[in-house]
C-alpha cells in the first residue's frame, strides 16, 4: 500500500528536529531506521502530517567507550552496528547478542536503537537488553534535557515515556560489575522474529558461586517488557546451583499480565517464561568470568 500524502523533513540538528515536531501539535513523528513507523504508514495504521527524519543529524550514531567504563550510544547507532561492535562485545555483550537477534539482516542495517526504545514494541529484543543493563536515556525536547531509566521508559504497549517532541538524544550503558555473565534467549515469531518470550539476564558472583547481583528481563510475554523482579531477588547471596537456578526460574512470571493471540495463548506464554528463563540463567552462569 501508499502511505497517506505527509510532509517530509530532514533537520540538520536535534534542535531543529524539536521545533518541527512542535509545530506539527502531535501530528508528526521522528523517522529513524524507519523499520516500524514506514509498514505502519503504508497500511494506513499512522496517517502523519510530517515525518521528521533524523538521518541527516550528525552524532547521533556512534558508540563512545566513557572514561568510566561504560557506553554512550547515539540513537540512529543500527542494530548491526552493535552486534558488530568490538567495544560492545566486550563490555556489554548482551547488548551485542540481543541485536544479533532482531529480524533479519536488511532490518538490522536499518533499524535503530532509539527507534527501537521509542516506539516500543511490547516484543522488542533490545528492550530486554537495556532494561537487564539499567541503561539511562537522555531526552530532549522538553523545557530541560531529563533522564529516563530504562525501568520507566515502558509505559505500555507501543506507548514509552517520550512525551510530544520529545527525542532520545543518546543512550548510557554502565559498565557491569565484576565477575559478570549474560545470556539472551528467546522463542521467536518465525516470520517477524519478534520474540514470542524473549529472556536477558545479567548475573555476578563471587568466587565461591554466591551470587551478588542478578538482572532478568522479560519481552514479548506481556503488554511492556519487564524486569522479573522476584527472580533477582531470589538469587541473591544464594549459590548459582541447578536447583537454586529452577526455583528462581520458577518466579519469573510473577506479576505478568499474559499475552494471548494467534503466535501462544497465556498459559504457553507463561510456560515459556519460566523455560527460557532458566536456560538464559544457566547459560548466564556458565559465561561468569
């Protein structure tokens, strides 16, 4: 299909991008991969008076490793640039081995992290990632620049915390404590790859196996992607055993509001949860290094 007639912008500078979303009062949209928001406007699911395409913004796609050592990663930074990235694998990497699992090649050349983040799908892979990461949002747009936790930027389906004219201006990725191990895992959409359940988990652990800290996401299973909190609150000061592992596993679902629709009804979603939750956390355990 032809998406409805729409003005097309493409500002040179974050700033300009703000003031032409405003002037639009709510009925234009950022353009960043594109991988969403264009199937939407061609099935006439978003009719827009203005499109704002961010691609002609300079800096706003990169990954910067901090003095710190974490990350700050431009919004327009592709999926495939951070799979593929050295710094990424190193000190993140299961931020590396989410993006390794959207779609397919010609989304992950496009699509978008911010894009992503932004349009939030209740089954975005990246989702999971940063939420596991405890990654932070700058935005702009707004009387002031604010920060956005990744715990709140999903609100509800489709629905983040961006508000009108708001655009994420870059994201921060802290680095993980020491002794560290992650996993991404999912059972996905054989034709969109969504994830039906998709798992992150980030664990540390001392020497002697006792976990110190714990993070598991949960994407695809409710309307917002999660942390599972009971989980990680299980696992901490216990030892990382099987069976320790198949009871925290066990508590994951804990507080989901289950999908259902023609991919898995709630009962096999929350089966899911549970499976995959304990794979994603064994493999986490076996990478603690």
């Amino acid at each position: 299909m032809i998406p409805a007639k729409f003005e097309y912008h493409a500002p040179s500078t974050l700033r300009q991008a703000v003031m032409t979303l405003r002037s639009y009062g709510g009925e234009a949209r950022v353009l960043a991969g594109g991988m969403s928001l264009v199937p939407m406007m061609k099935l006439r699911l978003a009719n827009l008076e203005a499109v704002v395409d961010l691609g002609r913004i300079e800096g706003l796609a990169g990954i910067d490793h901090t003095a710190g050592g974490g990350l700050v990663i431009g919004p327009m930074t592709t999926h495939y640039q951070i799979e593929s990235s050295d710094v990424v694998q190193r000190v993140a990497p299961v931020l590396a081995e989410a993006a390794s699992r959207v779609g397919d090649v010609q989304v992950r050349n496009r699509g978008t992290i911010g894009g992503s983040v932004a349009h939030a799908d209740p089954a975005a892979d990246l989702a999971a990632a940063v939420l596991v990461l405890e990654a932070t949002f700058s935005i702009v747009g707004g009387p002031r620049r604010r920060t956005v936790r990744a715990d709140k930027m999903f609100v509800d389906a489709y629905t983040s915390a961006l508000r009108e004219g708001e655009i994420i201006a870059d994201v921060r990725v802290p680095l993980p404590a020491p002794r560290s191990g992650w996993s991404y895992k999912k059972i996905a959409n054989n034709a969109s790859r969504f994830a039906v359940v998709g798992i992150a988990v980030l664990l540390s652990s001392e020497e002697n196996g006792i976990c110190t800290r714990a993070r598991v996401a949960i994407t695809g299973a409710g309307p917002v992607p999660v942390r599972a909190r009971a989980t990680e609150q299980f696992l901490i000061r216990k030892e990382l055993t099987p069976s320790n592992i198949a009871k925290a596993a066990a508590r994951a679902a804990a507080g989901i509001e289950f999908l259902g629709d023609h991919h898995a009804s709630p009962e096999y979603r929350e089966h899911l949860t549970e499976e995959i939750t304990k794979r994603a956390l064994t493999e986490a355990c076996r990478r603690i290094t």
